[in-house]
C-alpha cells in the first residue's frame, strides 16, 4: 500500500508504504510490530486453547500462551514525510487465507526466523517468493539459539542470490528499525530494476 497524504504542516506529502511482518509461530512478529509502532500497536491475540494444540506445533515455543488470530498493525515514522504502516501476519498455517489479502498493495515483507526452528520460516519465504514479493530474512536471536551467520541462514533457507539476511533482537525498537529501513531499501532497488525491465 502506497499513500500520499499532507502532512501536518500541510505543505508536503508524506508517503506511507504497506509492509508485512511475517514467520512461523512464536518467532516474535507481535513482539516486533509492538516494539517499534510509534502508536499504541492492535492486536488479536487469543488464548491458545486445547483444540488449537491439536494443529500447532509449539515444540520450542513452550512458554508461549497466545497467538495472533487475525494480524497485528502498528505504524512507525522512518524519516519526514515516510511512515510505514506494520501488519503482522498470523503464524498457523490454518490461518493462511488471510495472507492474500493482507499482502494486496505491500511493498515488501520481513520474515522473521528463530534459527531453533528455521524450517518454520520455509512456507513464508516460499509465499512471498512465488508472488514477487521483496522481503529481507530477520534472524531474531533468542538466547540460546544457535549462532547461525547470515550467509549459513542464505544457505539453509535457498534463497535467492541478493535477499538480505539481517539478525535482529524484536524486542528492540533500534534493532527493529534497522530491519525495516533494510527492507524498504531492498524493496525500492527490487520495484525500480522490475520496471525498468518492463519498459526496457
């Protein structure tokens, strides 16, 4: 999603991009979406419930109580005039089908992966890859994880040449940030190479 809206002075736009926080569950997308939103972030948590153990896999994630049912948003300014607005996308796969709408207009994505469980990442870099989708590889580090650079996640996840794999703490609006600007400048060279190919 791109938008153009007067600032507060009213004197220039200000352009607002679309982006997706996305992983498998309990990777830390809510912690991410709520670390750097600039605004108190929505959430639609839920208490996990005996039925939903039945399909999701929380082996590693043990401590883990609840889980987003719909998508979490929060917003956060970059610089003057560029605002990103941050939705963050349920982690199960029987909730899937939200993921087409809420990747309609995106600029890009952030895949969030737990190198404990890097496998959980596979159907989103999958998702966004067979649509096209700019997306940079977080590598939220939890203690005790397994210290995996970038290039050996590259290797494990076989992405393509130039996706950029970046390590992050999710909880650290600083770190969070980074990942984002990472993001918004991959996307930027990826959209302006795919139109000059189309015009060329």
């Amino acid at each position: 999603m791109v938008s153009e809206h007067p600032d507060t002075a009213g004197d220039i736009s200000a352009l607002a991009l679309k982006i997706l926080v996305a992983g498998g569950f309990g990777v830390g997308k809510t912690t991410l979406v709520g670390a750097v939103s600039e605004i108190r972030p929505l959430r639609t948590e839920e208490l996990l419930s005996e039925a939903g153990q039945l399909v999701d896999d929380t082996d590693g994630v043990d401590q883990k109580v609840t889980t987003t049912v719909a998508m979490d948003f929060g917003r956060i300014t970059i610089r003057s005039g560029l605002s990103l607005y941050l939705f963050g996308t349920p982690g199960q796969d029987r909730f899937w089908f939200l993921w087409d709408e809420l990747s309609q207009g995106a600029l890009g994505a952030v895949v969030l992966a737990d190198t404990r469980r890097l496998e959980d990442c596979f159907p989103a870099v999958d998702y966004f890859e067979h649509r096209r989708i700019p997306f940079v590889v977080a590598v939220n580090c939890f203690p005790g994880a397994r210290g995996y650079g970038a290039r050996d996640v590259s290797r494990a996840l076989d992405l393509d040449q130039g996706t950029p794999v970046v390590l992050c703490d999710a909880r650290d609006r600083d770190s969070g940030k980074e990942v984002l600007i990472s993001l918004v400048e991959y996307a930027g060279r990826m959209h302006t190479a795919r139109l000059l190919d189309s015009v060329g």
